[in-house]
C-alpha cells in the first residue's frame, strides 16, 4: 500500500479491533470508500489477520499506536 491514512489511538481501554474500526469508518467517511487493508505495529498483533473484508497486517516500520489504514491494489 503506497496510499492511505495513519491513524493514532493510544486509548489503552480499547481493544486492537475497536481501534481499526474507528480508524476504519474515519477513513470511509473522509474518502467516501472503505479501505481493505489496515497496518500495524507488529507487537500489536503477531500474524496478519481479517476484520470483516479488512487485512489487519503488522509490519515492521509502523510505530506503536498508529494504524495506516487505505487500500491495497491487486496486481494483474
């Protein structure tokens, strides 16, 4: 994913699946499509995972609390 939003939430009363919710309907509400692919910290999540039809995947170079929610492009 080259395009997205990064999105903070350090509330530590929600869980890692509210936080890419409200991360998620941010995006959709402020871009007007919903986003398939959401990145996190990998300490936040050890292997990627699916939230509905939302890749949750954690890499390596995005900080703690922070989420880059946007739209991963299929190759032809």
């Amino acid at each position: 994913m080259n395009i997205g939003m990064l999105w903070l939430d350090d509330d530590k009363k929600r869980s890692l699946e509210e936080k890419v919710t409200r991360a998620v309907a941010y995006y959709k509400d402020k871009y007007g499509k919903t986003p398939n692919l959401c990145c996190v910290w990998p300490q936040a999540l050890e292997e990627e995972t699916k939230l509905g039809k939302i890749a949750i995947r954690p890499v390596n170079h995005i900080r703690p609390q922070h989420f880059w929610v946007g739209m991963q492009v299929k190759s032809s």
